[in-house]
C-alpha cells in the first residue's frame, strides 16, 4: 500500500497528537487520584486543567527538541528512546514542580510508576505506528550519482536506513549527463554526490525541471552561501558575507552565559569529581588528571583537562591517535566515562578560565590538525570561535564522523550561531551522551 506524499505531515501529526493525548491522560490520573488529594492546597477544576497543560507544554517542548515526533525520520530504537528521554525529564521536573507547590517533597512513587507505564505505551504505539508508516509509506528507491570524494561512507549510511532508502543503482557523474538524464526518471529520488558545482547544477536544475526529488552532499562554499545575508541595494540580488565571526554582542553573551554556567556545574558536580578520581587512582594508582595540548579561536593552544581513561603514557609508542574501537590503552573505569562522557567534566574548569565555551567545535590537537590540513585545507576554518565542551558536531554527529563531515557541521554552527541555538545544543547534548553512536571510536 502506498498513500500520497501530501498526507505524509497529516499522518505525522495524527501520531503525536495520539500520543501526547495517551500520556496526558495518564498524567491527569495520577494527579487528580493522588498528587491534588494529599497535597495542602488542593486545586478544582480549573487549576487540575492548568496542572495538565502546563505538563502537557513541557512534554510537548521536550519532545520536539529530542526528536520525539520525527517518526518516519529517526531509527525506531532513536524515536523511542528521544519519547522516552522526554517523558522522564518532564516527569522530574514536574515532581519538583509538585514539591514546590506543596512547599515539602512527595513520594515519588506514583509518578516512577507513570514514568513505568508511560514507557510502556510509547514502545507499543511507536513499534505499532512504525510498522504501518513504513507500510503506507515504503522506502524511496534511489539512484545515487557519485562525486570525485569517495561516497562509500554516504552509501553505507543511507544503506543503514534500509526503512527509508533503498539505493538500487551507483554511477559517478563522469559517466556523463546524457546517461544519468535518462537514469533519474527511473527512480524515485537522486542523492548527488560531492562533485564539481557545473555537474552538480546540471542535475539540480534537470530534477527540478522533471520534478524528481534531489538530496545533495552541501559543500563548504553551500554552508557559506546558504548563511549568508540577502541585500537588495540594487535590482540585482546580493549576498553578504561577513566572515568575521561572532559579533561582540555574541561574544559579550557567549562568555556570560559560559562562566554562569559551568560555575554552577562546578559546585554541583564536586562529589562526581572525588567519586571519578577514587575509582580511577585505586586502578592503577596514576594520575586522576590528564592534560593535553588543544587548538581553540584563532589557532591559540591551551591545556586541556580531562580524567584519565587510558593507561599511562599511551601514546609513548603508538603517537598520537585517535581512540579505536576495543582499543586496548582504555581502562575499564575510562569505558565507562567515556560511554558517558564523564571525562570531559574536568573541562568546566577550561571554560571558566576562558580557554573553552561551552558550545563550540570539539578542541583538536595541533599535529593531528595539521594532519588533517594536508588533506582538508579549510579545517581551520573552525577556529572562528572557541573550542567547546558539546557542540553542533557532537550533537548531530558521531565520535567517528569524517573530518570532512564534522567541518561542516561546526560551519554550520558557526554561520548561524545564536544564544538560543546554544541552549538548544546544551538540552540536546544529553541525548546523546547515552547513545552509543556518539562514543563508539574509530574502526581500523
């Protein structure tokens, strides 16, 4: 069975309103049953109706900022972990909402359980709406035209969404427009590989002449031009590009927000630091710290701190590398931290010395930075802004994201930066701390 394209939104839209009604619903049991019977003040009818909205704009809030209406878009596991991750940081902040209003805090038993049973009903319904989304709406079939980059590493990862794209056909653009016009009508979208911009315009502008959907890999001059301010000075369109950075209202609000910031995380992950430091120093009894020189604005090295997961002096013979997977230099206490990311936390004090932000593109170190210059010349163009703790890149990319990849995405970030756009990034990171995606190392 396949439906129009036109009601792919109306169909979207139908499963989340479901599924915000059937959590609301379970919301509104627990606290009208529970919560407003044994609480001082107890609300009516319409103060009950204010609780349930106001839970029901956090879920809503959380959900779309972790991906949890994107059925059809993200991994079935992803979708239902992004729903999950939602409902648990709604669920705790609603406690604390309920804590404050009763002026004492509750047991949190009931809403654990509704947390239990919340959970439950996203795994059914999401697996049962999955299956019939990819019922009326099959997977695309494909024709990728490749580009002068090697695009193994974009055929492995569409392949991995065999629930979205099937690639039923390969040729490189060298084979000629004729060949590949003639190819394109038998499918039902081209993914355009990164080749030469002529080559490039002449399928865009042919898809688009005959109406074939196009997914293009966005070179760097794209990310520029596409973040680039319009003029109309003249009756000829004009696009401005700065190129200068962050402003210095930017600038001035960035360092604010990252020294109010990682000061409170300083205080209130102090007995992590002495828990992480106990279990690292009874496994070998080295060093707890670890520093490490690090590229940030403008090319300036710093020292960067973090907790020491490998076994000392790791590179003293291999060099400098990045982490593999089933590296054998980690710890079992550094698996564990670096799963979840926990030896990055010494990096708060990097912030507050003004070394780092807490957004921006990851730090690298100068020689592998220079290795990678020889290949991509325009990596240094992450340096416009400070190194950060999370990051564009980590957000939407892996630890093991090419080169190439992770510069366009801190590009991207950096071209269209805003404060809001870092808070989105800073509610997004935990996300992904947990996703074992954004940890795994380097296959070799």
């Amino acid at each position: 069975m396949k439906i129009d394209e036109k009601y792919k939104r109306l169909i979207k839209l139908l499963f989340s309103t479901i599924l915000i009604g059937l959590i609301l619903v379970i919301y509104s049991v627990v606290w009208t049953d529970y919560y407003n019977k044994i609480i001082e003040l107890p609300f009516f009818r319409r103060g009950n109706w204010m609780m349930v909205f106001l839970y029901g704009v956090l879920l809503v809030f959380f959900m779309q900022m972790y991906g949890g209406f994107k059925v059809g878009y993200l991994k079935k596991g992803n979708l239902i972990y992004s729903q999950i991750l939602s409902v648990v940081f709604v669920n705790i902040f609603t406690y604390f909402q309920i804590a404050v209003l009763d002026r004492h805090f509750l047991s949190p038993l009931p809403l654990s359980i509704m947390t239990a049973v919340d959970g439950a009903v996203i795994v059914v319904w999401t697996m049962v709406f999955q299956k019939f989304y990819v019922w009326i709406f099959p997977p695309r079939k494909m024709l990728l035209v490749s580009g002068n980059r090697g695009d193994y590493h974009l055929l492995e990862k569409m392949n991995a969404r065999d629930d979205k794209y099937e690639i039923k056909d390969l040729i490189s653009y060298k084979k000629g427009m004729n060949l590949i016009f003639k190819k394109v009508h038998n499918f039902d979208g081209v993914i355009i590989g990164d080749m030469p911009s002529h080559e490039r315009n002449q399928i865009l502008k042919y898809c688009f002449e005959n109406d074939i959907r196009t997914y293009s890999v966005p070179k760097i001059s794209d990310i520029l031009l596409r973040s680039s301010s319009e003029l109309t000075l003249f009756d000829s369109p004009l696009l401005l590009s700065r190129n200068d950075g962050l402003t210095i209202e930017q600038q001035f609000f960035k360092r604010l927000m990252d020294i109010i910031m990682s000061g409170t995380g300083a205080i209130i992950t102090l007995p992590f630091f002495l828990i992480i430091a106990v279990c690292i120093k009874v496994t070998d009894g080295g060093s707890v710290f670890y520093k490490q020189t690090r590229l940030t604005k403008d090319g300036k090295e710093f020292e960067i701190y973090k907790f020491r997961t490998m076994i000392q002096d790791a590179e003293k013979k291999s060099g400098a590398r990045l982490a593999s997977e089933g590296d054998d230099r980690i710890l079992p206490i550094g698996k564990l931290l670096r799963r979840l990311r926990l030896d990055e936390l010494p990096q708060i004090y990097n912030i507050l010395k003004g070394d780092m932000s807490l957004v921006g593109p990851r730090p690298e170190r100068p020689e592998l930075a220079a290795e990678i210059e020889k290949e991509i010349p325009e990596f240094s163009y992450r340096l416009k802004v400070k190194a950060g703790l999370t990051g564009y890149a980590q957000v939407y990319g892996k630890y093991n994201t090419t080169s190439y990849d992770k510069l366009k995405q801190d590009l991207s970030y950096i071209r269209n930066y805003s404060v809001w756009m870092d808070l989105k990034l800073i509610i997004m990171t935990p996300k992904v701390m947990f996703m074992k995606e954004s940890t795994e190392g380097v296959k070799l």
